[in-house]
C-alpha cells in the first residue's frame, strides 16, 4: 500500500489538490493507496507527537498511515526554501524502525520557478539517513498558480502527464 502524504497542515492549501490527484492515479492503476492529509492531524498532535507522549490517536495515525504502507509518496509544498515544520514533526514522530527500508517518493511544489528542489533535496537526504529507498525521480511542479483553475482543478497537460508518469513509474518501483 502507497500512503500519500500532503505536506502541509496549511488551511485551504494547493497541495491537497496535487495529493488527490496522486490517490486516484495510483487507484487507477489497481495500487492500494490512502491519504494522509496533514490538515486532519489530532488537534493535540504538536504536544504529544514525542514518543513518549503520544496519545492513542498519534499512535493510531503512525500504525494506519506509516506502519502498515510499503511505499511513501509525499508532495510537498515549498516553505521558506524547504519544506513545512509540520512534516519534520510527522516524521520525527515516526519510529525510525516503522518506515527503514521502505519506498519513497517525492513531488515538490511551489509558487514559484523551483518546484521545491531545495525541499526536496533536503528531505531526500533526511530519508537516505533514516534507510529509505528515494525514487530517483524527483518531480517539481512550479508555478502551479500558472497551471490552476480559480476552482482548485489542475489543467495542464505537461504537469497531468509528467504527474501520471511518475505514478506509474514509483507503482513499478
């Protein structure tokens, strides 16, 4: 099972857009795949996220979302240069031993002309440390204003496609 992961706790955020997107191409292709939409963290998950204070619903949130996944695919926002704090926090709450030796993906996306490189770039890093398998194709999605509708709907061509190719590309991987 893939476990998509939208990077952002960012009410009305775009990255959700994109992290849909990601579920229904992969059920698409018959890929059991879920949505981890960072919005919907337990109310009190930035004071108990430590170890040794995570409550039942923290807990819960790692076994369905972390534990019982094979694969990763995260699309992240870029924020100041990198990405968000709140998906630092996800992960740090994350056993080290729940996610070694697992898959990961990685979609970056930004206002801007970079597509979250940097971001990705650091959180590839972060992951070859922590013995995870990067699929070697990292997608930025720039200017992703440029490629919206004012309804939140992706529209362009080249992002649907180089989007559909990394899906079946990481469903192989």
């Amino acid at each position: 099972m893939i476990t998509i992961v939208s990077g952002t706790n960012r009410p009305g955020n775009k990255t959700q857009v994109f992290a849909q997107m990601f579920l229904q191409l992969y059920q698409a292709q018959g890929i059991e795949a879920q949505l981890l939409d960072l919005q919907n963290l337990p109310a009190d998950f930035s004071s108990v996220w430590m170890s040794d204070r995570q409550t039942p619903a923290v807990q819960e949130l790692i076994a369905k979302y972390f534990r019982a996944a094979d694969k990763y695919h995260l699309v992240v926002p870029e924020y100041q240069g990198t990405f968000p704090g709140i998906l630092k926090m996800v992960f740090d709450a994350v056993p080290p031993r729940d996610i070694r030796g697992k898959k990961l993906a990685l979609t970056g996306i930004g206002s801007g002309r970079a597509g979250n490189l940097r971001g990705m770039d650091h959180l590839a890093g972060a992951f070859h440390y922590l013995g995870l398998h990067v699929y070697p194709v990292l997608q930025p999605i720039s200017l992703i204003n440029d490629h919206m509708t004012a309804e939140g709907v992706v529209h362009s061509e080249p992002i649907l496609k180089a989007m559909q190719m990394q899906a079946e590309g990481f469903g192989k991987f």
